[in-house]
C-alpha cells in the first residue's frame, strides 16, 4: 500500500532509539523527510546514520537538545522546513508511590508528558491546516486506558494530554482540513525501558533477568512483547493519506493484554 506521503515532512521526538526510532524508520521508509531530536547527541547520530542509509533519497537532519525546553523545541522546529507530521514522544516518568513525589515530581511529569506536546501542537497544528494535511501521532501508554498503581506520574500527565487532544482533534477548524491527532498506547515492548524495568524487578526478587521477562511475557496473550517496527507501522499508517477519517482516537497497542470490550 502506497501510504501517500513520500516528501513530506516529519518531527519526531525522542526518535535516537525504541519506539520514537521504529516510527522514524517507518516514515523514512515511506520516503518522509524527517527531523528526529534526542537528548542524547551521540546515539541520536547513529539513528539518523541508519536511517539515511535506510533511504537515500529521503533528507534526515538530527537535532540534539532537550524537548522539553523552549530552546529544546525552538531548535528542533526550525531544523524542519515544514512540519507535516509530529509524533510526540518522551520518556515516561519513574514509578513509585505518590506519597513521596513532590510538587518538582509532579512539575517534570508534566512538562515532559503534557505540556511539552500540547505546546509543539500549538507550534504546528494552524500551519498544518493552513496547508491541508496535518498528523500528528502522541506517543502515551496503555496506562492511559488501564491505569498502573505504581505509574501515578505517568498516569495524570498522559491522561491530561489524553483529555486535552480529545478536544483539539474534534475542533471544526482542525478536523474539516484534513488535519488528524490520534494517540497511540503502548504496552509491553521490547525497548530498553522495559528492560530497566525488568532488571530492576530481577534484582529485587533475586532471580535471572530471562526469568523474569519470561514471566512477563507469559502474561500476555500473544506470549511475547511488542516490537518497535510493528509500532512505527502502525504509526506510519495513522500518518497516512487513508487514515483521514480517522481522529481523536486511543489506538491500543499491547497484544491483547487489556481484558475490557471497550
């Protein structure tokens, strides 16, 4: 399927590895021009070494800074000429017990997971539909839509984002130009967060790491995790001329695991 969007232009955040790098490599590999941005300079240059000898004919421009910053968002969008198609993404906050986060907890969570996205939307959604087509991907998680006691963090800032885009998506003036937001959740994908994790619970129950992702595994239906292609896929496909019709919408992605009809 020809997805319709080979030369346009795309930002995506926190693109130098997991899911924000399988929705680059998928864009990419549908000829899209992407601007991808990282904290982290080094590993962001490998990522858009692989992605340029994955399309030659595509223009790949990697942007190191912070996102969440004003500066951070400045520069990655005046590295895009236009952006067509933005696919917010950050780190999720740490896990734990909300008695013992703290207003400058809460404050982080916010910023990276809420505001940060919200504000590259206003940065971008106007001159999208100024031109007739606009996608814009928020990258949040499956505790969106079935809340994680320990991600508390996690839970109000996406969810807040979640709320926010319910709204915007359905604004006449956005909607009636071609321009489309959806958010994709995300549960278990084998990306190096989950692996922190893991290790993190081997360490504290005393058994091998492989036993303990193997458990894990075990707990969904598919018997397996998520892959960071099949993710950027899906991605790519929301970002297409054929998903039009579709917008406002939480596409869950977790092999099945949440066990609700709606």
């Amino acid at each position: 399927m020809d997805l319709g969007i080979q030369g346009k232009w795309a930002l995506v955040c926190a693109a130098s590895k997991g899911l924000g790098k399988g929705c680059a490599q998928a864009l990419v590999g549908e000829g899209v021009n992407v601007v991808i941005t990282a904290r982290g300079a080094e590993a962001l240059q490998a990522t858009a070494a692989e992605l340029a000898a994955l399309n030659p004919l595509v223009q790949v421009r990697a942007v190191a800074g912070d996102i969440t910053t004003v500066a951070g968002r400045a520069a990655a969008l005046a590295a895009c000429p236009q952006v067509d198609i933005l696919v917010n993404n950050a780190g999720g906050p740490p896990p734990g017990d909300f008695r013992d986060w703290d207003r400058e907890a809460w404050i982080k969570a916010l910023d990276a997971n809420m505001l940060t996205p919200i504000e590259l939307i206003k940065a971008t959604i106007d001159a999208m539909a100024g031109r007739g087509f606009g996608r814009i991907i928020n990258i949040t998680s499956g505790a969106v839509k079935a809340p994680i006691d320990i991600l508390g963090l996690s839970n109000g800032a996406r969810t807040g984002l979640t709320g926010f885009v319910a709204g915007v998506a359905r604004q006449v003036r956005v909607a009636s130009h071609n321009v489309t937001i959806n958010n994709l959740l995300p549960g278990p994908f084998d990306t190096d967060r989950l692996r922190g994790t893991m290790i993190g619970a081997a360490q504290k129950s005393g058994q091998p790491l492989e036993a303990v992702m193997d458990a894990r595994r075990k707990l969904n239906p598919t018997q397996r995790f998520g892959t960071a292609a099949e993710f950027g896929a899906t991605c790519a496909f929301l970002c297409s001329v054929h998903a039009g019709y579709i917008t406002g919408q939480n596409v869950l992605m977790d092999g099945g695991a949440y066990p609700g009809t709606f």
